[in-house]
C-alpha cells in the first residue's frame, strides 16, 4: 500500500504558515485580486468597445490611463491613513467604493460616462496597495515576507486573470455591459469578509498571525524583528553598519507627509526598488491593456479562445510568484543578505531572453509555451522586492513608504497603454492592405513590433537591481534594523 502525499489544500496551509494565515492571505490577496481584475475590464472588452463606442486604441488607453492616475493621486493620503487609522476599516470603505464605480461603467451611455466611471473605480483603488502592504508587515514575521508576498500576489495575478477571462467571457457571450455588472459583484462580499474576519493587528511589526514574538538577548537590535530574526542576524553578525545619518530617533508616526517623502526617498534601495518595479510594471500595464487584441490579430483567435488563453498567462504569472518569493527567503536563510534584489534582477534577465523570442515566432503552438516562461518570470520579479521594501522601511512608514512607491510606479505606468497603442499605431506596416491582423488600432503587427521595443525598460530594471540595488541593500536594511531599536 503506497503512502500519499500532501493534499493540495495542505501545502497550501503549510505554504502560509498554517490556517490562519491562510486566511489572511486570502483575504490580503483578495483585495489586491479584486482591485487588479476590476482595472482590467476595460483591456478585455476593448475589441466590442471600440466598435460599441467608435474609437480606437488610444481612446481605450486612455480610459486605462485615467483610472491609473487617479489611482496615483489617492494613494498619497490613503499612505497617511494608512500609518494613522484602523486599516481593515479603511480597505473594506474602499472596496465597496470602488465596486459601485464599476455598477456605474456598465451603464454609461457613451465614452464620456465611461470615463468617468474609470476616475472614480482608480479613486477607490488607492488605498489597496498601502493598506495591504502595511498589514503585510504587522501581520507576517520577516523571514516568511518573500513567501507570504508570493502567495498574496499570486492572488493579485489570478485576479487580473480571472478578471480578463470572465469579462472577455461576458463581453462575447452576453455583452460588454455585462463584464462590469459582473465583476462588480464579489466587491460587497469580500467588504463583508474583510470586516468580518482580517484582524487589526498591533502597529510595528510585532503581531505575527499564528505565531508568538521571538526573544532576543544577544544584541537588541534583534528585538526589531520579532517574527524570526534570520535577516537580522545576518546584518548584525556581518557588521554592517547603518547609515548613521539615517537612523531615526524618534517615532515617525505623526511626521507629516512632506518630511516622510524625504526620508523614504533618502534611502537608496528604495529608490532603485521603485524605479525596477516601475519599470517592470510599466511593461506589463501595456501588455495587459493590448494582450486580447494581440492575441485575435497576431493568431486570428476569436475573443472567447483569446480570453480563455489569458487563463494560462495568469498560471504562468501565479508559478513565478510562488517560485521567486520562497527562493528568496531559503537563499537568506542560507546566509545571502541580499538575496531578494539579486533573485528579482534575474528574474528580469530570464524574462527578456524568454519574452523575445515568443514574441519573434509566429507559430502559436511554438511560441506560447516560450512566452508562458516569460511571463513566469515577469511575475517572479515581484515578491522579493515587494519583502525587500519592508526590510528597509521603519514599521511606522510601510503606509507612506508603500504610497509613495505606488505613487511613482501609478504615474509611470498609467502612460504605459497610451504608449503602446500609440507605438503600435506608429510601428504598424505602411503601404499594404490591412489584413485580419492589422484591423484593430494599430493591429497585431504594430503590436508585435511596440512589445518587442519596450522590453528594453525589464532589461533596465533588471540591471538596476543586480549592479546597484544588491550593494546598497544590506545597509539600508541595517539602517532600519537600528531606527526600530532607537524607536522601541
């Protein structure tokens, strides 16, 4: 009689750490899911929107662009919030906010409405990415972060897949309307199970889920890290020292905004980890505002097949994410301090030299298994910097910090569709008749041509994380291991 192994469900209890921080990772998971696949409605019913409203794919990258930039605007002050107010309230607020803009999309009589509705659903999204990175911290020790963001982000990428999926499904099998009505419809009962069931937890990293803070004697310092210490060891048995001019001595809680702007651009890995992350997002902003009208023009799918392939993307996405993040913290717990930018510059690297050649082939059966690799791999770039982002950071700026962050990496990214449809347009073939992958905008070829140009910015973020931010890591982790323990 043959032994079985773990059920699938047990590996996932044990990958979270045990079954309450399963939970809470699914509902962290969720919010961030729900906001993804709510922002990617518009990108899979472009095709029936640009014939339902007469335009075209700049007019469509700019519906994407302005719910981007609002969401920019609003995560400033929901970065305060973040740092001052009860957390679980707040995100559950927004989640319902954001959830009637939606209701209000799938009305809208004309590209006017439309875009207003798309103002109002990046209004509500704002806060999602600090609320939940600062809960994240408090919550989760840091040794398990790069594991803990995996498993979260998985569920931010298989939302943004699920999200595409059942509104290109409605949008071919009902209507575009119907793709918001729809989507629109898990936001009050995640609203109910946020409020319900995510504890608030203390503030300063000192409230693990399931798990009682670790004791330390042997060097204060250590106290900082309550959840598992391994990190921060690592820094303090290294020597590494701090940047003196860094460390604060006070608690930052009530500093006002324009002095945590400052500080959190002062440190130098944060700053790389923003400009890396911009970069790789931006990318991956424009290929998801394109990826459906890609796909029926470069292959000749129909929607329904070109939406169900979104599906295996999105497993893709999910296998990077749940690879990359553990890697991470088995390579620190081995003793590589700077594992976590290291682990995602390659991750970009192996991205670039997968993504080309997808992009290059021309047979499907050939080329999509190259690119699945690839987008593997554009998704493993996230855990680790998203962990290393805490490291780095007093526990009383995670909201600010994560703000800020999304600020940037918002404003930077929510041009991402309008360039590549206006890239598309520009790089489309000239002086031919169009054919079935040249209908669409810019059409597949354009498309094909604007994809390939761009993965110039993931070669860029790759290099910035592996010459720079690997070197500048250990001591802006010092720095903050020494600011928690001055603040204690």
């Amino acid at each position: 009689m043959t032994s079985r192994g773990p059920r699938p469900f047990d590996r996932l209890v044990d990958a979270a750490g045990g079954r309450s921080q399963l939970r809470t990772v699914g509902l962290l998971s969720g919010a961030l899911a729900l906001a993804a696949g709510d922002q990617t409605i518009v990108g899979a019913v472009a095709p029936d929107l640009k014939v339902a409203l007469g335009v075209d794919n700049t007019a469509v990258g700019l519906l994407i662009t302005a719910a981007s930039l609002v969401g920019a605007a609003t995560t400033l002050p929901f970065g305060m919030l973040a740092d001052r107010t009860t957390r679980v309230r707040l995100l559950t607020l927004c989640v319902l906010s954001w959830s009637a803009s939606i209701v209000v999309a799938g009305f809208a009589p004309n590209y006017v409405t439309l875009l207003i509705a798309q103002v109002a659903l990046g209004a509500g999204i704002g806060a999602a990415t600090p609320v939940v990175a600062s809960l994240t911290g408090d919550l989760f020790p840091a040794a398990s972060r790069g594991r803990v963001y995996g498993l979260i982000l998985a569920g931010e990428f298989l939302g943004a897949a699920t999200g595409l999926v059942l509104a290109g499904e409605m949008a071919a099998w009902w209507s575009w309307r119907g793709s918001f009505w729809v989507l629109a419809l898990p936001g009050p009962v995640l609203a109910y199970a946020l409020a319900r069931h995510l504890p608030e937890p203390r503030r300063g990293g000192m409230d693990p889920v399931g798990a009682d803070p670790v004791s330390t004697d042997s060097h204060p310092e250590i106290k900082a890290d309550q959840g598992s210490p391994t990190l921060t060891r690592l820094v303090v048995d290294a020597g590494v020292p701090p940047h003196k001019k860094l460390v604060l001595s006070h608690d930052p809680t009530h500093e006002s905004f324009r002095w945590a702007l400052r500080y959190v651009l002062s440190i130098r890995t944060n700053v790389l980890i923003i400009i890396a992350s911009a970069l790789a997002y931006y990318y991956v902003a424009g290929l998801q505002a394109f990826i459906v009208v890609w796909l029926r023009g470069r292959f000749d799918f129909t929607q329904g097949v070109a939406t169900l392939l979104l599906m295996t993307v999105g497993i893709a996405v999910v296998v990077g994410t749940l690879v990359t993040g553990p890697l991470s913290d088995r390579f620190i717990a081995r003793g590589a301090i700077a594992a976590r930018p290291l682990v995602a510059g390659i991750a970009c690297l192996v991205a670039v030299a997968f993504v080309l050649p997808g992009l290059l082939i021309s047979a499907f059966l050939l080329a999509w298994p190259i690119l699945l690799i690839g987008a593997a791999a554009i998704g493993g770039t996230n855990p680790p910097l998203d962990a290393a982002r805490l490291d780095i950071m007093h526990s009383r700026l995670w909201g600010r910090a994560e703000s800020v962050r999304t600020f940037i990496q918002t404003l930077f990214k929510s041009s991402a569709p309008l360039v590549f449809g206006w890239l598309s347009v520009l790089l489309s073939p000239a002086g031919r008749a169009q054919d079935a992958a040249d209908t669409q905008g810019g059409g597949a070829a354009g498309l094909t041509r604007a994809l390939i140009v761009m993965l110039l910015v993931i070669l860029i973020a790759g290099g910035l994380l592996l010459v720079s931010a690997r070197r500048s890591y250990p001591r802006d982790v010092a720095t903050a291991i020494a600011s928690e323990a001055a603040t204690r």
